[in-house]
C-alpha cells in the first residue's frame, strides 16, 4: 500500500480568533423522542426524581455541553410557552402541527432548565414569531428573567422558582424564510417584527443576547438576500444571526460526502460577507457574530419518517441511524466551525438526543453512543482555546461535486492556560493512509500525549444497543522529533493528536 504525505505549520501566534465554548452547544426540540423518551421518561429504571433518564445525562455530562438550544425549531412557531408552565396536571394537550403529533406538555421552560442545569449547560430559548409575537416574546422574557414583583415573574414564582432562571441567549424565531414554517415571513416582514420584539425583550433584560433568524440553509431561494434585508432592519438591535445546514449521502457518492464541509465553509464566508456588507452600509462599528444553531447529518431517516401515523405521542421522528462515513463528516464540519471562530460564536449539533442525534435511547430500555458522539466529544473536550491559523499543504482529488478537494482536513487549537496543542484531522482519503508531518517548532518543549483514531474498514459500520462498531482508539502512530509531528492518518479517519508542555 503506498501512502500521500501532507504538511501542516502550526505557530501559535497566527491565531484565528478566541473559542467560544458555545460552540459546542446542541439542540433539544419538542419533536419525536428528543423529550419523551429521550431526557424525560418517569417510568424509566433510570429516572430521576423529576423523570429525566439518568443514564442519558451521564452521557450528555461527557460530552461537556455549554448551551442547548430550546424548545425548537419548527416547533416553536405554533408554541404557547404557557401551556408548559404550572401544575402538570392543568397542562393542556395540544395538536402540535410542525410534526403533526400530540404535545402533553409535560416538559416545559422551568423542567427544561432544571435539566439543564443538572448537565451542567445553559439554555438557548427560542422566542415563537410564528402565530405569536412581541407581546408573548417580552413576556416570556419578564416570566424566566426578572427576579420579581410583577405579574409574570410571580407567576413563576408562584411555580416554585424563586430565583429567576436568567436565561442570556435568545432566537427571534425560527427558519421564519421557509415556507414550511408556522407563520412563514419575507425578510422584510420578518425584519420587522423581530426588531420589535427585540426591542422589548432587550428593555424587560438589557443583559440577554439575540439571534436574529438567517437562512433555513444555503439552498434556500431567497440566500443571501433574506440576511441582507431582515439585517437592514435587525442589525443594530441583535448579536448575532443564524445558520441551519444539514447534509446527506443520497447518492452514495462517499468522495463527494466527505467534501461537504467545504460547502459549509462557502456557506458561513457568504453568511459574514453579507453581515459585513449591511455592517458598511449602515457605517456601523459594531461587527455581527454567527450562531450556527442547526447543523448535522440528516438523511437516513426520511423515508421512515413519511410511514409514520400522525397525531401520536412521541413518535420515533428523525430517529437516524449514523455510520461510520457519517462520523468523518461531522469532524469535518466541526474542524470548519473552528476555522470561523473569529465569527462563529455559537453552534448546535442538531439534535442531541434521539432525533438526528449523537445518543440514542430505547424506550425503557438502553442508552447508547452513535457513531457521531466521538468527533463531538473530542472537539468539546479538546478544543478549548484559541483556534489557530495552519498553513496546510495537502494532494488532492476532484469527485463528482467537488474540485481540488484536500485530502487532509484539519485544523489546531492552543489551550494556552493548560499549555497544551491539538490538531483535529480528517484523512479523506478511502484508499491509502496520508503521512502528516506538522511543524510544531513554535511550541518549544512540547511533546505527544496522545493520538486518537477513529477508523473502520466499513465506511457503513454502524453502532447499536448491543454492540459499539466504531469507537476511538488510542493507538496512532504521532510521534515528535526535532520539532515536527510525524504521523500515519489511516485511510477514511478522524484523528485527535494531542501535544503538552513539559
């Protein structure tokens, strides 16, 4: 077997920009058996004194996520917070029309962030723009975040929550650009009302931040002119705006597959080339961040999706089986969030659990770690910091999609605190290993602490309930001479190389 040599130089003052942890957040929504089933289930051995599985916090807890975003999604657009607020017993069930099933309401605001706080994450609450608006936007603001003396935050003490939840990161809505969406906008009509409600919800708690709604993703007809005109009215008002994109393998072309992240990448370039174009329009100062608060593969699952029966509770939705190939993707795309990070500041795997997510669950039953969980919780565990600037000289290959696609991806992250360095690498390559040697001369009395591997012979390997197909291994070949990382990438991997002072 004859292997391709690639060359990265890793310096650690050619800096991208500071990592937010946030952007290793993720996404529950009130959808399938994210909720039900999934976080919630009373019945279950597990389940804790307020009915949250136990074992799928466990797992949650190893994934170190900061933000869940919360509760949709399509979902919130037809959503009466107050429905999941108060005494269960009083809690109305509702036709829940994005998915056609039947919501209890037996998770609410006050259950969601108690479980969030027990995972030790913040919550991401997403305002309904959809059949609601400025009124109830301001008023679940005043309900969650002052601390008392008024209708709404007696109410919620009233509820058993003394302290107010402070919740400081908000979405004006969601996918409001898409014409499956409750209450679907134009931009113009969307910049409008969502300027407005931010204006309320900013005087009820000047403290929170807000994400005005972006593109459904970069397909969409109306891309890039919904951001340059909701912006017009929005900029001056939000933090940040939002990016959705999920991709598939349709076709079974795995060369073309595993280049998607480069059309994430043009997606997030076109995304800030707008904001910076309304920025100078409007001879603003103030520079615009990026939540890209939807993101993952998505695609397994749709033609299950289209058998189920509607109007039940907590249907298996979305519930995607990932394999192998699926895995490098996302470590693909999660090396593409931090190459952004200058800009993006918030991301949310989509979801987290059950629906389109890394852990899945059996009603009952077991919990267990899909294929995806492992690039996710290397990222969350290993890049903290500082993202780099690498220069990267990789061979590459052309395929169906794509042209000039590197076989290596990869990217490196400086944790100055903990003097220790990363590098996160994808060899794209299905048939031959790529011979890496990085120049790490800069880190002065670094050495190599480990090398994670993921890899497979069978890019459709997949992991289930009784048996975990694909796991990392901490096997790689990294070694450090002379100020150099040499290393073997074996053909279709995702690798975590690990490097600390002393």
């Amino acid at each position: 077997m004859t292997s391709t040599t690639a060359k990265m130089v890793v310096d650690k003052d050619h800096r991208i920009g500071e990592i937010d942890r946030r952007i290793y957040g993720s996404f529950i929504e009130h959808l399938g058996r994210a909720v039900y089933g999934g976080i919630y289930e009373p019945n279950h051995p597990h389940a804790n004194e307020s009915g949250f599985r136990t074992d799928v916090m466990e797992l949650v807890k190893q994934l170190n996520v900061p933000i869940v975003r919360y509760p949709g999604g399509n979902f919130v657009s037809g959503y009466n917070w107050e429905d999941g607020v108060g005494p269960r017993e009083q809690r109305s069930r509702r036709l829940e029309l994005a998915w056609r099933t039947i919501e209890t309401n037996q998770v609410g605001t006050n259950e969601f962030v108690d479980w969030a706080r027990a995972v030790n994450s913040e919550v991401m609450m997403a305002v309904n723009l959809g059949t609601r608006g400025i009124d109830d936007a301001r008023n679940l603001v005043e309900y969650c975040n002052h601390p008392q003396g008024s209708y709404w935050s007696d109410l919620r003490i009233a509820h058993g929550y003394q302290q107010p939840h402070r919740i400081k990161t908000w979405c004006l809505g969601n996918e409001m650009d898409g014409p499956w969406q409750i209450g679907h906008q134009t931009a113009e009509e969307y910049g409008r009302l969502a300027v407005e409600a931010a204006k309320v919800m900013k005087w009820v708690d000047p403290t929170i931040e807000l994400v005005s709604c972006g593109s459904s993703n970069s397909s969409m007809p109306t891309f890039p002119q919904w951001e340059a005109t909701s912006l017009e009215h929005t900029y001056d008002a939000v933090d940040y705006i939002s990016l959705h994109q999920y991709y598939g393998n349709r076709s079974d072309d795995t060369p073309s597959y595993l280049a998607k992240s480069l059309d994430m990448d043009q997606f997030i370039r076109t995304v800030i080339a707008t904001c910076d174009f309304v920025k100078a329009k409007k001879r603003s100062k103030k520079t615009l961040y990026l939540s890209f608060d939807e993101w993952n593969v998505w695609y397994h699952s749709n033609e299950a999706d289209q058998q189920l029966e509607p109007w039940s509770v907590a249907p298996p939705q979305l519930e995607d089986v990932y394999n192998f190939e699926d895995a490098l993707l996302v470590g693909s795309m999660l090396i593409t969030l931090l190459k952004h990070a200058d800009r993006v500041k918030i991301a949310c795997m989509a979801q987290l659990v059950n629906v389109i997510a890394p852990i899945m669950t059996e009603n009952g039953g077991r919990a267990w770690k899909q294929t995806i969980f492992y690039p996710y919780l290397h990222a969350s565990l290993y890049g903290r910091g500082v993202s780099l600037q690498p220069i990267i000289a990789s061979p590459k290959y052309d395929c169906a999609e794509f042209t000039d696609v590197p076989y290596l991806e990869a990217t490196a992250v400086y944790n100055e605190a903990q003097e220790e360095l990363t590098v996160f690498a994808v060899n794209r390559h299905l048939e031959e290993p790529l011979l890496l040697e990085c120049d790490v001369r800069n880190f002065e009395n670094y050495r190599v602490v480990e090398h994670l591997v993921l890899e497979h012979d069978d890019l459709k390997a997949v992991n289930t309930a009784d048996e975990e197909r694909v796991k990392p291994h901490a096997d790689g070949t990294a070694e450090l001479t002379e100020g150099i990382v040499h290393a073997s990438l074996p053909q279709a991997s995702w690798n975590v190389i690990r490097l600390r002072k002393g």
